[in-house]
C-alpha cells in the first residue's frame, strides 16, 4: 500500500499506526491566529499534542475554492500568503512540511467513482491550512496534501467525498476541515471581540446539535433560517461537510473541541472525530481580529 511509504517520512523513523486516526474541523478565523496565542490556538496545541503522530495530513480549507475537486501532488508545496492588509510579521511565516505525491495518488483511487486531479503546480499550502498547522504541528515534519473545494458542486457532493475518504483514516492519514462555520466578513463588529450575534449564536447552535448528534443531517443547514447571514456563500461551511461525512461512514459522531466567536459574525468553534475536547484555558486571551485598515471583505481571510 502507497501509503505504508509515508510512515517511515516522519522525522525519519516509522512511526506505529492506531486503528483509526483521529479527524477534526476547525474554525481558523483570522489569519493572525497563525501567529498569536489565545484560547483557540492553544486547543489547536493540545490536540496535535494529544494525537498519535500521523504518517501525512489530508486537509480541506476553505481558501482553495475553485470549480474543481483537486489535490496538491508536488513533494515541496509552498507557503502560499493569500490574504491582504496584515504584517509583514504574517506575510514572513513558511511553513516548509514536505508533501506527498504518493497520498495523492492514494485520493484519486479511494474516492473513484468521483474524480479528483493532481495539482502539480498551481498551489500550495494557504493559510487556511499553514494558520492552523503552525499550532497542531509547529515542527511542520507530517507531510501535507491540500484538497480543493469543488465550488460547482452541493454540500451533499462534499459530504460523500468525506465518505469515501474515511479508509484513510485506517491508514494513518489525519484528516482536517478548515473553515468556520459562521462566517460574515461583511457583519464584523470589533467591539466584539469575543462575542456573537444572536443568529450567529442560533446557527452555531443547529451546526453543534448536528456534528454532535446525527453528523448525516449537516447536509440539512443550508434549510435553516439564519443561513443567509451565517453563511453568505459556502466556502467557509463546506469543510464542515467532510469532518460529517467522515463521522457518518465510521457510525459515530464528533464532540467539541472548542468553541466560542469573534468579532460578532465568526464562529471559532471546532470539532474533533475520534479524539478528545480541549485542555486549554476557556479564559484565554479571545481570538486574534481582523486589522481595520482593508475592508474585511478584501482581506480574503
């Protein structure tokens, strides 16, 4: 199998494989997670410190959004700073993880019928993926392939991909959804720094009782009456659907990482499938904001 290969690339030693490897969702927020410290980068700590070492990381993110279901193949992807308006101090980041070429060929056969290409070029890691992984894995040593968002497709075609994905689960391969599951960037209220508007509140709440009771309904949120304003389009729900599917196909639901919001109109909450909530301080410092300087909607985060 393609990816007994990839075990022996971590840190240059096989590492024991666990029956299944644990899966989660998480709600990245602003790209200046990626470089400070509160209460949701440190449950994103604890979880990469609680888990088995993985042999690569599959993960979905919201910001790599295109009109075709792809993965990166490239042995070195870059670090890739999509976004506007931050720091100089975000746009030095690099995370340097290796990919692997060879868990993109092991995609494309387990998801068949459905078709999935190999991106040799093109892209990288965004940060929707590097924010989150410089706390999960800060050593950047487990190799990475990022899957495309197809945009042309429903929440129900997102779903059955995280079905058909859940084998790799078996093998090693932790999987990973980045987004959020409430996410209006033209909503933002900085004199919120932590809090949530009521139907950011009620949305969050639908999402919740779904992963952490029948992860099968997710593909039903886009019925609920806040949809509208929780999500104004679906790039940021959609990772959502993957961490669902793969509940769905193991018969076992997700529990809560953490959880809480941003700015009024982003939701931080995250899940985890077959792993534990968070040990960090639920009175950490809030997630970091957006800078007021671009108009939020420019920023691409």
């Amino acid at each position: 199998m393609v990816l007994d290969g990839l075990s022996k690339t971590v840190s240059g030693r096989k590492e024991a494989m666990t029956a299944r490897m644990p899966a989660a969702f998480i709600g990245h927020g602003s790209p200046m997670n990626a470089i400070e410290t509160n209460r949701y980068t440190g449950a994103w700590s604890a979880f990469g410190a609680s888990v088995p070492r993985p042999s690569a990381v599959l993960i979905v993110s919201a910001h790599w959004y295109i009109n075709a279901s792809a993965v990166t193949a490239m042995a070195r992807p870059r670090t890739i700073h999509d976004f506007y308006g931050f720091p100089d101090e975000l746009f030095d980041v690099d995370y340097p993880a290796p990919g692997a070429p060879e868990l993109a060929d092991e995609i494309a056969e387990v998801v068949k019928p459905q078709w999935v290409g190999a991106d040799l070029d093109s892209w990288g890691l965004d940060h929707g993926t590097w924010s989150v992984l410089r706390h999960v894995f800060p050593d950047a040593d487990v190799p990475v392939v990022q899957l495309a968002i197809n945009a042309t497709k429903p929440l129900e075609y997102h779903f059955d991909l995280g079905c058909r994905l859940a084998p790799l689960s078996e093998r090693g391969v932790m999987i990973l959804g980045s987004g959020n599951v409430v996410h209006n960037l033209g909503r933002l209220d900085w004199h919120q720094p932590d809090g949530g508007f009521d139907w950011a509140h009620r949305f969050d709440d639908a999402a919740r009782q779904r992963m952490t009771e029948a992860p099968d309904d997710v593909v039903g949120l886009p019925s609920q009456a806040d949809y509208p304003r929780a999500v104004p389009t679906p790039d940021h729900l959609i990772p959502l659907a993957y961490i669902a599917g793969l509940a769905a196909a193991a018969g076992r639901r997700t529990s809560t990482l953490v959880d809480g919001y941003s700015m009024g109109s982003l939701s931080m909450t995250s899940y985890v499938l077959d792993g534990s909530g968070s040990s960090a301080d639920l009175d950490g410092a809030p997630a970091a904001t957006i800078p007021h300087e671009v108009p939020p909607e420019d920023t691409n985060t």
